[in-house]
C-alpha cells in the first residue's frame, strides 16, 4: 500500500460526484461511474443510524464510546462552528475493510504535475478514487503500462458535498479523538463551501475549519491545546517534500533525453534523502514516523497530495482574524473568494498570506 507517511497528509480525502450524467468520456469512463455508482449506492444500504448502533447491545463498547464522541463533534460543528445541520455524521457504516476508497494519482516521467481527471460537478481532481482495490491497483497498471509515475493510497473518509447524508465509516474509527472530530469538521466545511476545480482553495479551506474547530472543540470540553511539535515536524517534513519537488521541476524543465532526466530525477531524489537524514537527525532523533516513506521508492505521483491541504491556510486565517473571529462573518467572506474569478481568487489569497 503506498499510504501516506503518518501524521503527514490529513487522511485522503475523494470527493464523490453521484448524479446521473455527471462523468463523460469513453466507454472506461462510463464504466468507473458504474463502479463509483454501485459502491456509493453499497454505502446507503449499509448505513444503520448511529443512535441505534449505540443501543443495540451487540455493539463492540469501544465502537460505541467512538460513535459517542462523533455525536458530540457532529452537534458541536452546527451550534458552534456554523457548518451545515443535515443527516451527514449521523449514521454509521461498518465496511469491513480497511479503506473505504484507494485513490490513484498520476504523473508523467519527467513532470510533478499530476494528470488530473475532470468532473462535470466536482472539477479536476488530481486523483482518481476507487471503491475496490483491485480496481486501483489495475488502473494504477495500466498508468504504468504508458510509462507515468503512479502512487495508491488507501482513503479512509470522504465527502459526496451533501449530495449524500454521509457517514461515519468504521475506517475512521481508528483515528483518535482529534481526528475523528476534526474530519467531521473538516468534511462539513466541504459541504458548506466547494469551488469547483480549486483543490488547493477547498482543501486549505475545509484544513483551516479543522483545525480551529479542534483549537475550539478542545477549548470546549477543557482540553489544552494540542502540543505543536506533531505539527512543526509535519510542516518541516512537507517543505523538505516540496523543495524536492521544485528541484525536480528545474531539473524536468533543464530538457535531455530520457538518459539525462532520469538520471537527474535520481540523483535529486537521493540528495533529498540525504537532506532528510540530516534534518531528522540533528531536530528529531527520537522520531522516526517518516523513515519509512523516504526509504520507499520515490516517484512524482507520490509527491503530488504534499501541501495541498495547506497551502492557502496562513490566508484563511488572516481572514478569520479578519471577520472578527466570527465563523459567519468569514464564510460570507470565503464565499465572496469563491465567487471571483480564478486569476482575481489567486491574487486576493496571496495578499492575504504572511
């Protein structure tokens, strides 16, 4: 399983688009929305609502103390974070499987810019989900098969943007309490705000609502504030990815033959392993929760989700600041970002960013 590293990248996230005549393209095309449509549709039979799970005796305690706290995050997000009041996060589904979603992202050889596939309602995502792994892992072959770079990464939660009342998934049981309550905040804001082939905006929105629904979640419930040194070593993780991935720009856009670039694109991967082991060392000797991922193969595709959950967050929380930290009073003003055309979008968010 090409997973994320832990603690890096938010769980996946996959946005589902479930209406008749939504997905065009060739017949491949009109056989992954069968495939899409049948495992959303396995979704709403299974659902039991979560009020039941919890009285029905046969229930697992652990399940039930889980659901009980999802509950508590799904009221407080309406009351106090003013994310959409709907059935979503009120009923449960047990997948009996460890993902509910294996998302494939794509590169060319010599390129970090990801193929993207294009959705009538959604926009252009830079992934594909898939309900069944097996589904993933052909598509990821036949990728391969054209000579791009291909990653799989198993998702544990996702939003259809209220298209659906969406669930409590068993996968996402096993996170802890913040964030399983965080996703819950995070997915809703989905709901609430969705700009249509903006990934970098929706994502760095929906991250921002999460973490200071958390900061105020745990505020609530007389918890202190989460340490910040998880995060410092996910924010100097992600720039160390992100640099690599501007070196290897540079390096694509030098031009060569094939020889040339790939020996480029090696010789840049395994300097940035060198750069890691210098950085963990010397700032993190005791953890080592990234080891793994560096040592795995590197490709670009496996680059491609790094900072597009945060990339815009310093902006979304100036804007906060400025809305007087009041939750309404900001998602009128995201709403007008999200209403501006893309090149006046990109211009607003960057004078807003430190």
């Amino acid at each position: 399983m090409d997973a994320p590293a832990p603690g890096l990248i938010r769980p996946l996230r996959l946005v589902v688009v479930m209406a008749a005549g939504l997905l065009l393209g060739a017949c491949r095309t009109v056989g992954y929305y069968a495939h899409v449509a049948h495992g959303q549709a396995s979704l709403v039979t299974s659902q039991r609502e979560v009020a039941k799970v919890v009285a029905d005796p046969k229930t697992d305690p652990h399940v039930v103390a889980r659901l009980e706290l999802s509950q508590r995050a799904r009221r407080f997000a309406s009351d106090a974070l003013g994310l959409p009041d709907n059935r979503s996060y009120t009923s449960y589904v047990e997948l009996h499987r460890s993902f509910v979603v294996w998302n494939v992202f794509a590169a060319p050889r010599f390129s970090v810019d990801p193929i993207s596939y294009c959705f009538l309602v959604a926009g252009c995502v830079a992934y594909r989900g898939y309900f069944d792994e097996s589904k993933a892992r052909a598509e990821a072959k036949r990728l391969e098969a054209q000579g791009d770079d291909v990653s799989v990464g198993g998702v544990s939660a996702y939003s259809t943007l209220g298209w659906f009342s969406d669930p409590i998934l068993s996968s996402m049981l096993r996170w802890d309490d913040d964030e399983l309550a965080g996703t819950i905040f995070h997915e809703l804001a989905h709901q609430l705000i969705y700009v249509k082939g903006d990934s970098a905006f929706n994502e760095s929105f929906a991250s921002f609502v999460q973490e200071e629904g958390l900061r105020q979640w745990r505020a609530s419930r007389g918890l202190p504030m989460v340490e910040p040194d998880a995060q410092a070593m996910s924010d100097g993780f992600t720039r160390l990815v992100l640099d690599l991935r501007d070196r290897l720009r540079k390096a694509y856009s030098a031009g060569g033959d094939a020889e040339h670039l790939q020996a480029s694109k090696d010789r840049e991967i395994e300097q940035f392993r060198e750069r890691y082991r210098d950085w963990q060392s010397g700032q993190w000797p005791n953890d080592h929760r990234y080891d793994g991922w560096v040592k795995a193969p590197i490709n670009n595709a496996r680059l491609v989700p790094f900072g597009l959950y945060d990339g815009w967050k310093p902006a979304f929380a100036r804007l906060f600041e400025q809305s007087g930290k009041q939750w309404h009073a900001f998602y009128d003003r995201v709403r007008h970002l999200a209403s501006l055309p893309v090149d006046q979008r990109l211009t607003e968010l960057k004078a807003l960013m430190p």
